[in-house]
C-alpha cells in the first residue's frame, strides 16, 4: 500500500489538477474556488484511475475529494458510479452536492435509501441514472428484486467507511462488492482506519494510494474542547447554564433515542426551541428536523450518533456531549460537527466521576491531553497539557508518573473532592482525594 501523508501544505485553487475545464467553471459558479488539503491530493490520482484510501478529519471535504474526479471519469468514459454511505442523511447530502456539479453537465444522479417510497425509486432509475448515491440494505432491497444491477459500475466509493462497519454493514458491503465488476475503480474514505477496514482494502482494491492529511482519530484544531466532571442529577440544570453562553446553534449528544426525546421535551418545556433526530423518528420526520435546525427556526438540536456524520452545516457554535458515546470515536465524529468550513468551534463533554477511563481513551485516540474541570469553577483539575513543547503523541501517550493536579491554595481545606493521577504504572486509574 502507498503513502502520500503531507500536512499544512498552502492551497492553491484548483487549477493544475487535471480537472476538467467544465468542472472548474461549475466549481467557480458555485464560489469553490480553494480545495481542501484532502481534496487537493486525492483529486489528481483519482482522475489517473488509482484506487484511494482517503483519511481526513470529519468536515475536511471529502466529497468533492472523490466527487469530482468520479465526475470527471464518467464524463470521459460514461460509465455508471456507486457510492455507498451509512446513513439516509449522508445519503441524500452527498447526492445533493454532487448535484451541484453533476446536473449542468448532464449526469443524472439518484438517492436509494430507506424510508422513500420504492415506486419513486423505480421511476428514477428507469432514467438509468450515471451516479447511485445509497445505503447498503435499500440497494440490497432493490438487488433482490432485480429492479437494480451493478455489472456495469465503473466507480466505487466507500465514504464513512468505519462507520459502515461499526453499525454492522461489513457483510452486505462485502456482498455488494462482488457484484461489482473487478476492473472497477474503488475510492474508500473515512476519518479513522481501524484494522478492519485496511483488510477490506488490502482484499478490494488494488494497490491504493493511501492519502492521510491527519492522524486518524485526530480533531479539528479550531475545536477548543473541555471536560466537566459532574453528577448525572445536574447535568440538566447545568446545561441550562451553559446554554444562556451561546445564542447560535447548539447540537446536544446523548446516548439513546429515549434520552433524545426526553431532554428534548424538557428543553422545549423551559422555552428553548428544540428538535430532535434519531432512528425512531420516520425519515421524513429526521429530514424536517434537519431543516428546522439547518433555518435556526430551531437552535437546538438533540441527536443521537445518527446524526454525527450526517450534518453539513457550518455554523454550529456548541457542540455538547450530554452523555459521552459508547466508543472514542465517535467523540471525533461528533465534535466535528463544530469549526467546520475554517470557523473556530466548542466542544463540551458532561463525565461522570466513573467515566474518566472512558475520557483517557478518547484522549489516546486523539492524541491530546484534554482539560477537566468541576462545573461552574475555572480550576482545572486534571491537566496534562501545557508542558513546554506543547502536546505531542509522547507527552499524551504516557499515563503513568509526572501528572499533576493544577490546584488554588484558596480551596484548601474547603472539602471539595478532585481526581489526582496515582504516581505509579501506566494503568490511569484515578483515585479520589480532598483538597
């Protein structure tokens, strides 16, 4: 497997990377006019006919990073896309941008998901549409009744291709690729590599170019991130607080469907305009609640991890892990819904005293040393970070000796309970103290 691993590198439009003269001029209709890091390495090998493994942040661009050059191919060979994506929400953005460019220059594209009616479905692909955007058990749906084929698809893109695999698709998109053809083109882009996925390349494609533009795992600098230590009865009161700080939108995580509708209510109750989205609601419920949040006619939403990597909207101010997600990454998914589009973000998380474990797992996976406070006080409690050099992957990977706790003689002897490292091993258990 090749690497092509660069960071930082200045843009410098999209000129000189084999794009199509067509296509620039859409690209500049539409105010695009700078690539994105990921785009700019993944465009140019893509258009030579290369296989990608694509690793980006989440919010960096990736669908213009496989979207033009498969554009761009269609057009000279006219042959037939698939693009599969985990979620209805993902489905139909990246059709919608797509779109963008696709429809002045007579490709038609269509979305096969779940949750639309089929026979509408049908009467859009009697249109034989050039790019298929879908989630894997729709197009299953329709495979199985002969209604669709994929014999003749040319292009293949695995976007949020981790998240496929941890909501349990890995055996129909196994099942999809062999009914591609082998001469195909596959295009696999995600924002973190876990090993599953990198033997799915190594059995799929051939020899993919591997584009990393960050470590996998890593998050968005203009993302300033911070960790509450707080009792599960006052989280709601607290958020309260915290709301009165940020009249923008605010994107609120919790954990389960039940827990979306409940805090939603309360919100709604103490008069803060709130949606909700996750998989019980129908899709056109999901679809009006997105819109709801996307016009600010509601500036709160509360979602479960659906929602993560489904959002394309660049001026979510907060972004508040209620309840912390049930793997590392998803953290990365969920906070990247914040400082996108080169805008600066927050990110607030609510722990639990038994959940610090849980936060140094997220803090390995991203590699940084992330501040925990006590709500409603400046004091840090615990912090890692700030050693001259600032953080780097040693600093963050080391949880044994030499961590200290930042505390204010004025709060000696008031009883307040804190979380100290113990000074031995590498096991990062936390032990409670009074200060």
């Amino acid at each position: 497997m090749q690497k092509n691993e660069e960071k930082g590198e200045k843009a410098s439009g999209f000129d000189g990377l084999g794009i199509d003269s067509r296509i620039l001029s859409i690209l500049t209709k539409n105010g695009i006019t700078e690539p994105t890091l990921i785009q700019r390495k993944s465009i140019p090998p893509a258009i030579k006919g290369h296989d990608l493994m694509g690793v980006a942040q989440t919010g960096t661009g990736k669908t213009f990073a496989f979207g033009i050059p498969l554009i761009q191919n269609i057009l000279s060979s006219r042959g037939r896309a698939l693009v599969l994506l985990p979620t209805r929400e993902l489905a139909n953005q990246v059709e919608e941008n797509l779109k963008k460019i696709a429809w002045g220059l007579g490709i038609k594209t269509i979305s096969i998901i779940g949750g639309e009616a089929f026979n509408r479905q049908l009467f859009s692909l009697k249109r034989n549409p050039n790019i298929i955007v879908a989630t894997p058990g729709r197009l299953l749906d329709h495979l199985r009744r002969k209604t669709i084929r994929l014999d003749d698809i040319s292009f293949l893109v695995l976007d949020e291709a981790d998240m496929m695999f941890d909501m349990g698709f890995a055996p129909q998109i196994e099942e999809l690729i062999k009914l591609t053809p082998k001469t195909r083109q596959t295009l696999l882009f995600s924002a973190t590599m876990p090993a599953a996925i990198i033997k799915l390349a190594e059995k799929y494609l051939k020899t993919p170019l591997q584009i990393q533009v960050a470590p996998s795992g890593s998050t968005v600098d203009l993302i300033d991130q911070e960790i509450y230590l707080i009792r599960s009865e006052e989280k709601f009161k607290n958020l309260i607080k915290i709301l009165g700080d940020y009249r923008k939108l605010v994107l609120i995580f919790v954990r389960t469907r039940y827990g979306a509708s409940s805090l939603c209510k309360r919100l709604n109750d103490n008069g803060y305009r709130s949606v909700e989205i996750h998989s019980n609601l129908s899709f056109n419920q999901r679809k009006k609640s997105l819109q709801d949040f996307k016009d600010a006619s509601s500036r709160i939403m509360v979602a479960t991890d659906v929602a993560a990597r489904g959002l394309d909207i660049n001026d979510i101010q907060l972004v508040l892990n209620y309840d912390l997600p049930d793997n590392s990454e998803d953290y990365v998914h969920r906070i990247g819904r914040t400082a996108r589009a080169g805008k600066g973000g927050k990110a607030i998380t609510f722990s639990l005293s038994n959940q610090i474990r849980q936060i140094q797992k997220i803090e390995r996976l991203i590699k940084k040393n992330l501040p925990i406070r006590r709500m409603g006080s400046d004091e840090v409690l615990i912090n890692r970070a700030n050693k001259k050099g600032g953080n780097n992957s040693n600093n963050s990977g080391s949880r044994g000796g030499g961590n200290s706790v930042r505390s204010n003689s004025n709060n000696r002897g008031n009883n307040k309970k804190f979380f100290t490292r113990k000074p031995k091993g590498r096991s990062g258990n936390f032990n409670r103290r009074r200060g």
